[in-house]
C-alpha cells in the first residue's frame, strides 16, 4: 500500500462563505452545503481534512473573526460573547466546479452552539472558514506509513464524516476493517470505497464501550497494520492501549483523536486546548 505520508506547512486562509442547502442525513446527523466564490482557492487534501468554522452568536449577521496573520492569538483576546464560535470539523465533499463543500454536523438536541446552528441552518446564512490552500497540508492526519499492509479505522458518528473521506481515498484493493459506533439504526450509511472494507455498524445500547467490545472480539489481518481512531477521547484511549498493549501495535501507527470528552462539553474543551491544560493522552 502506497500513500502519500509527508506533511508540508502551508498557509491557510479565511473563507467568507453561505448556506447552500442543508438535509438531515438521520436522527443523529444534519448535512450543511456551504458556497461561496471563495471556495475556488479552497483546496481539501481528503481523508480526513479538517478545517476551522467560524460561527454567528445569535442576532449576528456573521461572525465575527480575527483579521490578521497572528489569528489565534487576536481570536483568544476578543470577548467570548461576541467573537465567532470557533470549532474543528471534516470536509465530507468537496465540489471544485460547483465551488461548495459539504460538511456533516453531528447533532444532539439542543446543546452546544454548533449543534443548535446546524439544525436551524438556512439558505443565505453566513460562516467563515480557516481552510487549506494546497492539497498536502497540515490538516490531514490519517497518513498510513510505506510498508502498511491494512488498516483499522474505528469511531463514533462525530468521525464519520472523517471515516468516510478515508474510505472514499484508499486506494483500490486496500484491506481495512472499520468499525462505527452510531446512537440510532438510522443514522447508518452509505459509504462508497473501492477499498476490501469490511464495515461493521454497531448502533449504541446498554454496552458501556461498544466499539471497544468489537474490536477486542475481533479476529484482524496479517501484516502491518495502521490504526485510525477518533471519538469519545476516553473510548479512544482505551482502544489505542488495547491495540498496543495487546495486540502488539507499533504506537507510531496508531493515529488517535478525541474529537469530545464524556462529562465536558465543547467550551470546557476549547478553554483546555487555548490554556494547554488539556489532559496529555498515554
């Protein structure tokens, strides 16, 4: 299996973008289509390319978002109350010719700010984007090393906007065990690969760590494997010990994001990654 496997730091950039469309995809999960003339320099290196999304507090036009190079630091000094909601999400599809992008929110209710904008999304609304301008950037981690002969690719459903891109990139005859959790039969879906995928949905019940369960019950290929896990930051770390501990992964392999933290929500983790208090993973 070949891939590319090196990572070049290149400028991103601010995108200016509306509300194409939208479509709820399941219970779980909205479907939000941005566009804008922007997106002609907007540049997806796939996988599971992330990008920044800047959105309005309610009664703002759009939001409000730094304007120069040192971003992060200016975001970080303008007043929570008012500068953009800032959060990290997966290009699903990008569309050139049609100069959109898709992007699949993961919804729960009405909690959290991003998950509430999603579901109350409409044509026009305005969002702004910290988005690549290359292809091989710094925003892409799943990057399987030369000699990798199968990879296991494993999370809930706030990953599988990014277990998708990465089924749709692997190369043709790629062998890959994938396993996702969702929290309704509904939310399954349709994933194109031309990859030997076997994908296992596993729908959330009593189970405290289905994912976990699944994948330790399992019976994985010969040869060098690459891991892939994101989700619930506890369920993830859990898996990666098992696939290292147990299974005799090289830790170097094994690629693993905690995307949310059971007990936390999204501003608690935000305010850990700005102060670097966040917890160090084992």
């Amino acid at each position: 299996m070949t891939t590319a496997t090196t990572t070049t730091a290149v400028p991103f950039r601010f995108f200016d973008l509306r509300v194409a469309r939208t479509r709820r995809l399941g219970p779980g999960m909205v479907r939000v289509t941005f566009g804008g003339e922007q997106l002609a320099h907007f540049t997806s290196g796939g996988r599971d390319q992330r990008f920044k999304l800047f959105l309005p507090h309610p009664g703002q036009d759009a939001p409000l978002v730094p304007t120069h190079e040192d971003w992060f630091a200016q975001w970080r000094a303008m007043d929570p109350a008012v500068r953009g909601v800032m959060r990290s999400y997966t290009v699903r599809e990008q569309r050139r010719e049609q100069q959109e992008f898709d992007v699949d929110f993961a919804v729960h209710g009405g909690t959290g700010p991003a998950s509430r904008w999603a579901q109350r999304a409409v044509p026009g609304d305005r969002v702004t984007a910290l988005g690549p301008v290359v292809e091989d950037n710094g925003g892409v981690d799943f990057r399987p090393p030369p000699g990798t002969d199968w990879v296991l690719v494993t999370g809930d459903e706030t990953a599988l906007p990014a277990i998708a891109g990465i089924l749709d990139w692997l190369p043709p005859g790629t062998r890959a065990k994938v396993w996702i959790e969702v929290g309704h039969a509904a939310d399954r879906q349709e994933l194109p690969t031309a990859a030997d995928a076997d994908i296992v949905w596993l729908v959330r019940d009593a189970a405290d760590d289905p994912l976990l369960a699944a994948v330790r019950s399992a019976e994985l290929p010969d040869g060098t494997p690459y891991a892939w896990i994101a989700g619930e930051a506890g369920a993830v770390r859990a898996l990666r010990r098992h696939l290292v501990g147990m299974r005799g992964f090289d830790r170097r392999a094994v690629k693993f994001t905690g995307y949310w933290r059971r007990g936390a929500t999204e501003e608690d983790l935000l305010a850990e990654a700005v102060s670097g208090t966040a917890a160090a993973e084992d």
